[in-house]
C-alpha cells in the first residue's frame, strides 16, 4: 500500500533493495517495454560469412540433390489431383495417379500391421458380354461409377485386402479380379495407339501466349 | 517436444514426403501413441490416405508401432528421428570419406529407401555406377557387395529388427501386427549371398518409352521370378554410428587446434581402438595401455616411444580434460573423458555465441563467470576490469537473453530481498537447451524463408525448366545453332539475373541449414550425455 501512493514521484519501489542488484540513485532505467520485440530485430554485431571449402559445396550438392530425388520417389504422397471441371476424352488414355489412394511401391506386408492394406479395385471396363451377369448384381451402384470414372493402363498386380468390406464380398471378388487379370492385358494390347503418342495439345497453346492480336480459331 | 521442434519437424516432412504425411506425422508427434482410426478421426484424413502415410513413414523408421494388450495397434513418432533428416547430406558424405562412392551410394539408397534388403541395395547402386562409367563398361555387383560387407563391419549399417518367422499353414488368425524382434547378435551379420551379375544401363530412350519398357518388362519379370535368397533381412543406416563418427572427429579437431598434430592423431588412434569396444554413450573409452597405443600408431608415424608417452602426459594434463590417466600398468593407462570433452565443445560453443552475438566484453564476463561459478555483481566488475555501468548494461543484456542465471543466497529464513545475496553463474545445462531451441527455430526459419523465394519465382522457374528441356530435346534431334540461340533468348536477360540470384539466395540458405546442424549436433550429443540412463 505504501509503495503504490509513490506513483508519480520519481521511479517506482520495488520490493527489495535495488541497489543490491546495481541500479545505484538516481540512475534511470531504460524504458519499459509495451509491445512485444519486433520480428526482425536489428542487429548490432553482423554474422560471421559461412564456411566455404570442398566440403561445404559437396555437402550443398548432396542436400540439394537429396531433396529433389525425394520428390520423384513412390514416398512422395502427392495430395490427389483435383478433379478437372469438365470429364475430358484424354482422360481415358492418360496415366492419373494410383487407384483409390493405392502406393505406388511394395512394402513387406509381413512387417505391417494388417490394418494398414489398402484394397484396390480392379478397373473394370464396359465388359457385360464377359462377366456373368450375377457379378454385376452383386457389386453397389456406387462402385461401379466410381470405378468407371477412375480408367488407368498401369498394371496393378498386387491385390491387396482390407477388412473394411465384409468378408463374403472380399472372396468373391477377389477371385473375379484373378480371372479378370488376363483380360485387362488382353484390353490394353486391344487399343492400337501407344500412349506416348497421345498428345493431348495442352502444351500446343502455350508460346503462342504472347501476341493476343490474333484471334484464336 | 517444444513448438520450435514440431515446426521444423513439420517442415522436414513437408519437403520430404508431401502433405499428407506431414499432416501425419505432425498430429503423432504432437500427440504421442495413437491408434490408427483416432489419427483418422483427429486430422480429418480419410483412413486411406492415413494408411498411404503410416505406410511411408514406417518404411522410413520414423513411426514405429505397437500392439496393446487390447488387440489394436499404436503408432508413435519420435520427433528426434525426424529431426535427423536435416542431417542426411552429412552421413552421405560422411559415408563418402570413407568407402568412396560406392559407400556413398548404398548409404544414399538405403537413406532414400529407409530400409532395403542386401541384393536390392547392390543392384540397384551397381545400375547406378554404370549409369555413371563410359560407355561399355559395367559395374560389377562382387565389388558393390564387399563394400557393403565392409560397412556392415564397421557398423555403419545395420539390420532392421526382424519379421517373425510364419508357418506355412498355422490354425490361429495371424495377429493384427507382427511383433519385430531385434537380434543382438545378428545385427551386423551379413547374409551369405552370391551375387552375380553386372549392373544394367537404362537404355537411352524417351522416358515415356523406357518406363513403359521397364513396366512390361518387370511384370514378366515379376510372375518368374522367386523370392531373394535374403528375403526378409533388410538393412537401415546407423545413425547412432555415425554420430560417434562425428563425435570423435570432432575431438580431433578440437584437440588439434589446441594442441599439435601428433597430438591428434594419438587421440584418433586411440578413439579408433575404443570403437567397438565402447558403447556409445559411455562416460570414458575403455583404458588403453601406452605400450597398446604405441603399436597401433599409423605406420607412416614413426615417433620414439618417449615422445608419445610425453605426448600423453601432456594430454592428460591438460586443464581441458579431454584425455585422463587411469593407472600406470602397461606404461600408463589412458582414457578418453567423452563426456567431459563434449562438454567441453558445448562450452566452447556458448562461448562463441556469446561473443558473436554480444561483443569481446560480454564474452570476457561469460568466461569469467564460467571459470569462478558464482560472483556478485560488484565481483563482476573488479575480475572483468570493466567500468561498473558497462558491466552492468552488458549483464542485463545476457540475463535477458538466459545465457545467464541469477541464483539467490539468502542470509535471513524470511528470504528479505535486502538481505539477500544475489549471484550471477551460468547454467551450462539449461543455456544449451535454450540454444538448441534456438537453432531449431532458426533452421524453421532458414526453410521456410528458402521455400517463400522459390514460391515467388515459381513462374520464373518453370519457364526455365521448359527452356532446359526444349533446348535438351533440340539438341538431342541435332538443330542448328540459331535455333537454339533463339530459344535461349527467350529468357530475358532480367530474368536471367533474377533467376541468378534466386539461385545464390537458396544456396545460401542451404548452407546455412547445414552449418546450424553442425551446432545442433554438438549441443544434442551434450544434452544427450548428461540424462542419465535408467
């Protein structure tokens, strides 16, 4: 109570002896702070350069390097591609990405957790004259559009399970998709265009970008 | 877990493996051990990509997991694993000092790969070391395997804990989660292969083609082909070796900058002769006798026995510690005080800071109140010999900043602030800490500012990738010199400064990552030594 009635008067009490830390009469303090530091404080001594030499170059090259391998390797999870505005015709021919979030690169199953298998869904095409009809009746409307949607040319031959589905589908469907294995090799050797043909003239359009007098036809 | 090392962990992830598992991984830091359906449920994933990640990170060493008692699995990440991809450039070219580029490569691959069995490994840096040879010429897998044999024995790798066995036909369902057991004995043993055979050159098609070739060519491949001879053994790098590889390189040097170089190379001699015989966070090196030291000297080093047990003596009575006499059978035994000299290199690097960051005075005050302990702040000006205003700024400034601690002595139990000793001392321990958390947020920093300058030039660049790849796929179809000439221009010479510079900032910004990993090792392998293992 004493201490605050000495506002105003000169420089606050505090509860102990001040000049047992230093701060002898009369010396003023310095200001007090009433923002938080700012975010790029100045810097009164400069930092020493870098080190150079062999090594460090290297060491950069290797880090570098490093960071851009990474990026093409299958532990690259690429967040899937959002869906293009209007369903295109190349769609059909082009590599997209792994089906239904399928990896790219085999892991040993037998050193993970059975949960973490992930089924992939055999691509079925328009093949009514070859299956039985009773499979069709058996697979949820939902999958077969899903499936229609997402056509690829890789070749899955991993089938993995997953305990999601119940388990009567699971085998049945499994033993489809081996069957169904020969006829998707036999459907891709079906279209006579090899793909790396296939251009789909997204970069025809992009030099010509500069001169927009012309109108484009 | 502090908020600096979830950011940079965040980050490292980010760069490396993409969003998704960043999320991952982040959440299981953040979080500890957590089911897969909680992760889920938690970071709003749907379980597929959950799955993906869980998988990636597995593969890499970075999430490990465990089956409860109840019958589900958890997965946790340690977030110092994490932390240890900023320093894979340094186990690489570590790894390229010495076992040349072979070494280098199979480290590289299984850093890449996380873990590989042996034949994978060979194969694959054999097809990448032809890639690299002049035409015509193979690399062949025999030398590829004796140098992996060679980083086997030195331990420089090592194999992943393994797979139970499986019978072929077993009654019970198998459990949710394999449990992986590590075998003491077998870590380093090398499985006893026979690989024949020479590394392959891709061909030199369009890519396209080739990965099309290489896809119809392995299923084939695949549907013949029967499991590895050494399916099952797969191999990680050590990092735990190669810390003490740099530990002990970096007492070398330490030694000889303080001292000469013979005197070093006896410190290397010895350390090399306690490698295996000392675990890695032992306090001091077994005793090694003068007689032992003397023999196992470098042959190029022909010095009198006399001048090495002088050189000893001197070592051991060095104020700094680094090498201690234990007895005195067999010429003298000698130890190596780890602990005490990667203290030292914690100091020495406080210090430094201290001196860059607050100028030659401040340092004085710090080294002086390293050596005496506890001082008062009148103590402080008198040893210092430093005007008393100065040394008082100079004191608040490193107060503020936790370099410095102030510990209270108080001469009355009411702990009355008059009559209350007050000493400035310094906290080895807990500055470290704080400098450790410092250079976390630095290398946080350091990244995120190098990815907001390659966000910024990001049309710059691709224009100069598309640039590179018609003037690469011109030239391959021969063309003539205008044409190519007039595809060069079409970046602008401005461009071309700004693509200059951009290029000289990243670099600096990686060098600089890699030298504040260097000062994070040396203040980890500090905190390290002094938690006491249970």
């Amino acid at each position: 109570m004493a201490g605050r009635g000495g506002r105003g008067r000169g420089r606050s009490q505090m509860t102990f002896n001040v000049e047992a830390v230093g701060i002898g009469k009369g010396d003023s303090l310095p200001p007090s702070t009433l923002q938080p530091s700012p975010l790029f404080p100045p810097m009164e001594y400069k930092p020493v350069p870098l080190q150079t030499g062999e090594e460090v170059e290297y060491m950069l090259a290797l880090k570098q390097e490093l960071r851009g391998a990474m990026k093409n390797l299958p532990y690259y999870v690429k967040p899937a591609a959002p869906k293009k505005d209007v369903e295109r015709y190349s769609d059909k021919y082009q590599m997209s990405g792994p089906i239904d979030n399928a990896i790219d690169w085999n892991p040993d199953w037998r050193r993970l957790p059975r949960e973490l298998k992930i089924r992939v869904r055999k691509v079925r095409k328009e093949r009514t004259t070859i299956l039985i009809p009773k499979h069709k009746q058996r697979l949820p409307v939902d999958k077969e559009e899903a499936i229609k949607k997402l056509e690829t040319l890789e070749k899955k031959e991993e089938e993995v399970t997953s305990e999601e589905e119940g388990e009567k589908e699971e085998e049945e469907e499994g033993k489809e998709e081996e069957e169904e294995e020969y006829d998707e090799e036999e459907h891709e050797e079906e279209t006579d265009y090899i793909m790396s043909y296939f251009d789909n003239g997204e970069e025809f359009g992009a030099d010509s970008d500069d001169n927009m007098d012309e109108a484009i036809y | 877990m502090t908020q600096a090392e979830i950011k940079l962990c965040s980050l490292l992830l980010q760069e490396h493996f993409g969003e998704i598992v960043e999320k991952i991984g982040t959440h299981l830091i953040k979080t500890g051990s957590q089911p897969l359906r909680v992760i889920a449920n938690d970071t709003g994933m749907s379980l597929d990509q959950v799955k993906k990640a869980l998988c990636v990170l597995i593969q890499h060493n970075l999430v490990t997991y465990q089956l409860q008692k109840r019958g589900f699995v958890e997965y946790e990440a340690p977030c110092s694993r994490v932390l240890r991809i900023l320093r894979y450039p340094r186990y690489i070219y570590t790894a390229k000092t010495l076992y040349s580029d072979m070494g280098e490569l199979i480290v590289e691959e299984l850093l890449l790969n996380g873990k590989m069995t042996m034949s994978a490994a060979v194969r694959k840096v054999a097809d990448r070391l032809t890639e690299t040879m002049e035409d015509g010429k193979t690399m062949d897998y025999g030398e590829v395997s004796n140098t992996f044999v060679r980083l086997a024995d030195t331990h420089f790798i090592q194999r992943c804990p393994m797979a139970p066995e499986t019978t072929e036909t077993s009654d019970a369902p198998p459990p949710p989660a394999p449990t992986l057991a590590v075998n003491e004995k077998d870590m380093y043993v090398v499985p006893n292969l026979n690989l024949i055979g020479k590394g392959k050159r891709s061909r030199s098609f369009d890519d396209e083609d080739n990965g099309e070739h290489k896809a119809k060519r392995q299923k084939q491949d695949a549907d013949s082909k029967e499991p590895p001879p050494d399916d099952g053994i797969y191999w990680q790098a050590n990092i735990d070796r190669f810390h003490q590889h740099f530990r002990d390189q970096a007492i070398v040097s330490a030694v000889a900058n303080r001292m000469d170089q013979t005197s070093s190379e006896i410190v290397r001699t010895m350390l090399r002769m306690s490698e295996i015989t000392t675990s890695s966070n032992a306090p001091y090196t077994q005793p090694l006798s003068s007689n032992e030291i003397f023999r196992s000297l470098p042959t190029g080093y022909n010095i009198v026995k006399q001048i090495l047990d002088q050189y000893l003596t001197l070592l051991a009575d060095d104020p700094l510690e680094f090498v201690g006499k234990s007895g005195d059978s067999g010429g003298g035994m000698y130890v190596i005080n780890l602990h005490k000299a990667l203290a030292t290199l914690a100091t020495a690097t406080l210090e430094s800071i201290v001196q860059e960051r607050f100028g030659s005075r401040c340092a004085r005050i710090f080294r002086l109140l390293l050596r005496k302990k506890h001082l008062e702040q009148k103590q402080v000006e008198d040893f210092a010999m430093i005007p008393a205003k100065e040394a008082k700024d100079m004191l608040y400034k490193m107060l503020s900043e936790n370099f410095v601690s102030l510990q209270e002595i108080p001469k009355t139990p009411d702990h009355a602030p008059s009559r209350t000793f007050y000493l400035y001392t310094v906290n080895t321990l807990s500055s470290a800490r704080m400098l450790l958390h410092r250079c976390y947020k630095s290398v946080a920093n350091l990244i995120e500012r190098r990815q907001y300058e390659t966000k910024e030039n990001k049309r710059l660049l691709e224009k100069s990738q598309r640039v590179e790849a018609i003037l690469a796929s011109m030239q391959a179809t021969g063309a003539e010199e205008v044409q190519l000439q007039e595809i060069e221009e079409m970046i602008t010479a401005p461009e071309r400064q700004q693509l200059e510079n951009l290029k000289r900032n990243v670099n600096k910004i990686d060098a600089s990552e890699n030298q504040v990993d260097e000062t994070i090792f040396v203040l980890e392998s500090y905190i390290e030594s002094t938690v006491k293992k249970l």
